[in-house]
C-alpha cells in the first residue's frame, strides 16, 4: 500500500505507539539513569600509535607530569616509554638504548627522575635523566625483600614511592631517597592489593582485585574505612583493577571485565559509572589502568584496543 | 487431678487445630477430591500410580489443580508454573534452604525433576531412582571411582554420607565443611591413623589434600602423583625439623624449579597472594590427582578466584549460549598460561596464533587478520576474538553478533 493512502486509524496507531515507546524510554530512563551518567562524560582525547611511531603494543601505565604538562606512557610489549604533550601530541620515546625491558608502570617525582616497573627483570628501576643514571631500586631492606615482585606504583607529595608487592599483597612504602619506611596491608586478603593512590589529603588508597573492595590508609598506613563487593549489582564490582582518585576526593575505580568506570565519593557511595565494552572510540575493551590529572582529565589505559581514552565530564 | 485436666485440654486443642489444618472430610469427599476423581476418570494410570507407591501428596489428596490448570496453561502437562517455581510454591522451606553458595546444578535450573518424580515414586523422597543409585545417573560410576580402591561409603552407593543433594556452603556440595567431614567416621584420635601419619597432628588437617575421597590405585586413597621429595621421604627438603616449612616462601620452591620464576616475569604476571607461599595457592605440595601436582581441575583452581567468570560462563545467561568446547573439558589451561604471559589474557601466544594451534583451517583460510587488517573501530590489527567471543556468546560459533548482517556492518557501514 502507498505511503500516503494510508488509512487515518493506520496513522493514529502509529502515533500512538511511538509515543508510547517515548513514555517507555522516559520511564526507564528515570528507572536506570544510566545513560544520563555516561552522557556526563565526554571524550577530550586519544593516545594511538601512528605512521611514525607503529602501533602501541599493551599499554599498561600512564602518568601526567603537572609541572612539565607533558604525559608518560609505559607502551609494554614495545619496550618502551612515550611522551606526549598536554594536548596528547606526541613527543618522544624513550627506551634506555633498548635496556627496557616490559615496563608496566610509571611514576614521574619532583627531582624529575622516572620510576618505572619492569616485569622482565622484577625490579623498579630510577631513570635519572638529568644525572644520566638508572639504577634499580632496592628492596633488599623491606621484609622479605628477595621475594618482592614488583607492580603499581605511586607518589605522595613528598616524593615517597608506595609500590605493590604483588607476591606479599602489600604495599611497601619507600622515601625519596629509596629507603625502605614500611608495608601496608590488611589481614584476611583474598589475594592482596593491585592498585594504590595517594590522595591530595596524603591519604593512600588501595584496591583489593579479588576482594573487590577499596581500602583507604591514613598517612601512617591506619586503615581508616574499606568499601565495595564483588557482585554483579550495578554499584558491585566484577573484577575492579585499577584506581584513582580526583582533587574532590571522588573514587574511580575500573573494572576489567564490566569495561566501565565507577565512580564513588569519599564516603564510599556510589555515584554512576561511565562507558561500557567496545571499540569505539568512548568504549572500552579490558581497560588496565587509570590516572587523572589536576585538570581533572580522566586517562584510561584501553589496554586491548590498545590506546588510552581521556575523558572529562561535562 | 489439676494436672489431667490440663492435658485433656491440650489434647483437645490439638485436636481441633488438626482437624482445621487437615480437614479429613477434604480429604475423603470433598471438592477437591471431586476434582481429582474427575482427572483420573481419564488418567487411570495416575491414579494407580499415586496409590500403589509414595504419592505426591496433592496427588494423593486428589489435588491435581495445585499443579495443573484444568483448563489452559502456558505450559506442557497443563502445568500452571515451569520448573522448581512450581515446587516452591509449597516448598517454601527449601526454597530458603538452597540459597546457599554451592548449589547443585538441576536445583540451580529449578530441574526438581531431575530426581524427583511429580506423582509418586517406589522410592523415599520421590526420587526417580533408588537413593544409592540415583547419582549414578548423571555421575557416572567409571568417572567418579574408576581407581583400586574405593571408599567404603560409595562402594554402597552412599553418596549423601558426605554430600548434599540439594546445596552446600562448601565445595563439593560436602555435607559439612571439608575439614570435618572425614573425622565424622575417622578419629583423629584413632592411635593407627596417628602412626599412620607420623604423629602428625591430624587436629584440623585438610585430609581432602592428600587423600581422594572416591577412590585411588594407591593404599589409604593417597592421591596419585607424589611431589618428588616426598615420595623420597625427604621431608627435611622443605620442612625444617620442627615440620615448619623453611624460609623464603616461593623462593623455596623456585629453588628446585628456577624456570618457573621466569614465567612470572612477564607483562600479565598471574602471581598472587598474601597467605604465605603464593606456589601453593594452586598447587599442592605433597601429593595431587591432578598434572603438575595441581590442587584440583583446572576450573576448580580458576574459578576460585575469577568468580565473575565462572557465573557468566557456567550460568544459564542466553548471552554465553554457545561456549567455547574446552569448557566441556574443564582445561583452561589449554588456552591460558598460568603463571604469566607477554600475551594479551594470559594467552600462550598472539590471539591468532592462539586459535590456530587447534583450528588449523579457519587459520589459513578466513576473513584478513593481522596486523594489516586494521579494525576501524579501535584502528588496532584484526584477531580472530575481534568477530568471535571464546569465552562463550549469544550467536552461534561464539560470534559476538549476528552473521547475517550485523557483524559485518560493525566495519563495512559503507558497503551494505
């Protein structure tokens, strides 16, 4: 039947429906706010190899440089370092004349030395650019330190370095000068922490992956509250690997096999979530890693797309 | 005399609360006795069945419309509800009971009538089978105890002595937790299992460990593959006299397999822990059913801590509707390295040198992947998991949308 010799009861059920399907969507919408929280959030940018540099091969760690505004990516399975510029334009590469080996974090202190996690040689290793120097850092000092099996890393204001332990499921605290201060850890721990911050109020705050739950220290390493659950409810975590906190003390947390960020305030309450599993750009596929900058821009390690997402809210 | 008195008037209480809870006219003549001997008018064959063997009891009152709408119903039998939701509606007590961590798969389904029979039964419970046979159906006798020697209890059938058929707090669906169950029948105070151990103390020792509780080849049930030190009695190895396991955890075991510290030190580190020796997470350190000394099957190891995984992909969510075979084969290690790996998902190598090394065919002749097939989405080279979920997906062939077009118009938006 032509199109405009439709019968007028035709047209009025069509009408009809589709408001209906409006109210439906209205009313689930106001039910499952989902997308008014992923629609708070916008994508300011992209880190992807290029013609001149090839392909990134598993990006693991990111860190933002404030006082250089310059960003440090660690391009794992390439060996290498990368620098790019705060508008995410590439700059350098750095690879210790080939001496890097798989490195899987990266922290950037005041004395403008990098630390970097290599998990071929087991070690965090000081990259002293101005004193020309790399050198392994060490643990021989921290209990069991032959055993320490290196990952995250992070810096307090200070300049102290908190490393994870993954073998002993803590975090071992260093000072500037490398000096072994203490562990911090909790009793029960299913597998122990993947993930630590510091927060600006020097508060550490620590991710158990298989516990599913946030742990927040004091400065001294007193726990001070612990939140979160493995679960499959939507403020529940499937398997949360990476965290970061923002300048407000709002929680991000990532979770690898929900390809979403959650977000928590300080209290440890739910507060919304953003992207979802994907290839395109704004989605995720097994993200790894997350940092956030002082200008709040949120990076996010797409570990299997292989590139880092940068989102901002709105 | 006070005294009878007051027992007179219990005994009539009970009595009148009896007849309400159980109104025997109902029973013998009433409406729904009207209803169920209207039923077997034409069912002759259910009304011998329920009243020459243990009937259902709506059955045996003639109830058939607490489970059967007369009339119409959306499901087979005229049933008025599918499944275990039929049977909580009267079994509301068990309802509660099964929600337990561990739940037996066809209870889990709501498959009550798996082993139980809706009208009646020859055997307690309902049960379709004898009760010392009726595991048997689905666990199959050569499977579970194909070894020399069998526990005692099995060898009779008598499953339930250790498990429960419906849930269980623990693995296993053990009856009770798995370091009490076997001192329900073995003493640790018995002076011949304590010589037997050396003057072990067996006090909260997790006899599961070291011993198979179905059967073995070897005496005691010890399980079959020995580590090498203790097969040789060379405790001292790795125990100090004391019998306190020597420093330096992992490094203890690294000391005899070096190779295997390497395996950790790669891009995706599987290490782990923070009870101590990380090694014995997974592994056992004495004796094991399983290859490389392992702690249990491979899904049992794994799932342990990727829970998420294991409901996804063992749950009945249309979205994991065709899994990957090796699922059937409970082997994830015939995809995933367990240490570590360089490659993404603890691969053993790239994601398509990692499919073709079973299916040899799609390997050579399928659509481009590589490093030259760029995926415009992520503008990364394609994989095979780029179109196909291994873990399991909604589409037949594990692909991660519909073949006809959707897939397809991910990438070629332009061309369709």
């Amino acid at each position: 039947m032509d199109k405009e010799n439709k019968p007028l009861y035709k047209r009025i059920i069509v009408i009809t429906n589709t408001l209906l399907l409006i109210l439906f969507a209205g009313v689930l919408q106001l039910i499952y706010p989902v997308s008014q929280a992923r629609g708070e959030w916008e994508l300011v940018g992209t880190i992807y190899g290029d013609d001149l540099i090839g392909p990134l091969n598993q990006p693991s760690g990111i860190f933002f440089d404030e006082e250089k505004q310059r960003v440090y990516l660690a391009d794992t399975r390439n060996n290498r370092l990368l620098s790019y510029g705060s508008n995410f334009e590439f700059l350098s590469e750095f690879s210790a004349e080939g001496k890097l080996e798989l490195p899987t974090c990266i922290v950037r202190d005041s004395k403008k030395r990098l630390i970097v996690t290599e998990s071929k040689k087991n070690q965090v290793t000081i990259i002293d650019i101005i004193g020309k120097k790399i050198y392994p850092l060490d643990f021989s000092h921290a209990p069991q330190g032959g055993d320490v099996i290196p990952g995250n890393l992070a810096l307090d204001g200070g300049d102290n370095l908190y490393l994870i332990d993954r073998a002993g499921g803590k975090i071992l605290v260093f000072d500037n000068q490398g000096k072994y201060l203490r562990a911090i850890k909790t009793e029960g721990g299913l597998g122990g922490f993947n993930d630590v911050r510091v927060g600006a109020k020097g508060n550490v705050y620590a991710l158990d992956t298989l516990q599913g739950k946030v742990y927040v220290f004091d400065k001294k390493g007193k726990l001070l509250f612990q939140f979160g659950k493995r679960g499959e409810k939507r403020r529940e975590f499937e398997f949360p690997v990476s965290l970061a906190v923002d300048r407000r003390g709002l929680i991000y947390v990532v979770d690898q096999h929900k390809n979403m960020v959650l977000i928590f305030n300080g209290d440890g309450e739910f507060q919304g979530e953003f992207s979802e599993f994907g290839w395109r750009e704004g989605r995720l596929n097994f993200p790894s890693y997350i940092f956030i900058d002082r200008s709040q821009r949120i990076y996010v390690v797409d570990r299997d797309n292989d590139r880092v997402q940068i989102f901002k809210r709105l | 005399m006070k005294i009878y008195r007051y027992y007179c008037i219990i005994l009539l209480t009970m009595l009148m609360g009896g007849i309400l809870v159980f109104p025997l006219e109902e029973v013998s003549s009433g409406e729904k006795v009207k209803g169920g001997q209207v039923c077997m008018e034409c069912h002759p064959e259910v009304r011998k069945e329920v009243f020459s063997q243990n009937g259902h009891r709506p059955a045996e009152r003639g109830n058939c419309v607490e489970c059967h709408n007369p009339h119409t119903a959306k499901h087979d039998n005229l049933l008025s509800e599918i499944g275990g939701r039929l049977c909580y509606r009267c079994h509301k007590k068990e309802k509660k009971e099964f929600a337990r961590e561990h739940v037996h798969l066809p209870v889990g389904k709501g498959e009550c009538t798996k082993c139980h029979r809706p009208h009646s039964s020859i055997n307690k419970s309902l049960l379709i089978e004898n009760r010392n046979k009726i595991c048997f159906s689905c666990h199959p006798q050569e499977k579970i105890f194909s070894r020399k020697n069998i526990h005692s209890p099995l060898k009779k059938g008598n499953c339930m002595k250790c498990h429960d058929p419906h849930a269980s707090d623990g693995e296993f669906l053990l009856a009770k937790d798995g370091k009490k169950i076997c001192i329900s029948c073995h003493s640790v105070k018995d002076p011949n299992l304590v010589k037997s151990h050396n003057n072990y103390q067996l006090k909260g020792a997790d006899c599961l460990g070291c011993h198979n509780p179905h059967s073995s080849n070897n005496k005691s049930l010890v399980r079959e593959f020995f580590h090498k030190p203790f097969a040789a009695g060379k405790c001292n190895s790795c125990h100090l006299s004391s019998g306190i396991i020597k420093k330096g955890d992992k490094e203890l075991c690294f000391s005899c397999h070096p190779e295997v510290k390497k395996e950790f030190q790669k891009v995706f580190s599987h290490i782990r822990g923070v009870k101590g020796n990380v090694c014995l997470e997974c592994h056992n350190s004495h004796v094991s059913d399983e290859h490389a000394l392992k702690k249990a099957r491979d899904d049992r190891i794994c799932f342990s801590c990727h829970s998420d995984t294991k409901k996804r992909v063992m749950g009945t969510s249309p979205e994991y509707k065709y899994k990957h075979p090796k699922f059937e084969e409970f082997k994830c290690t015939s995809c995933h390295q367990a240490h570590g790996s360089d490659y993404r998902l603890l691969l053993s190598s790239d994601e398509n040198s990692s499919c073709g090394n079973c299916h040899e065919a799609q390997g050579k002749f399928t659509h481009p992947i590589g490093k030259e097939s760029i995926d415009p989405r992520s503008k990364r080279g394609m994989t095979c998991i780029t179109c196909h979920n291994p873990m399991g997906a909604i589409e037949e062939f594990a692909l991660r949308f519909g073949r006809k077009k959707e897939l397809c118009t991910q990438c070629h938006r332009h061309n369709m």
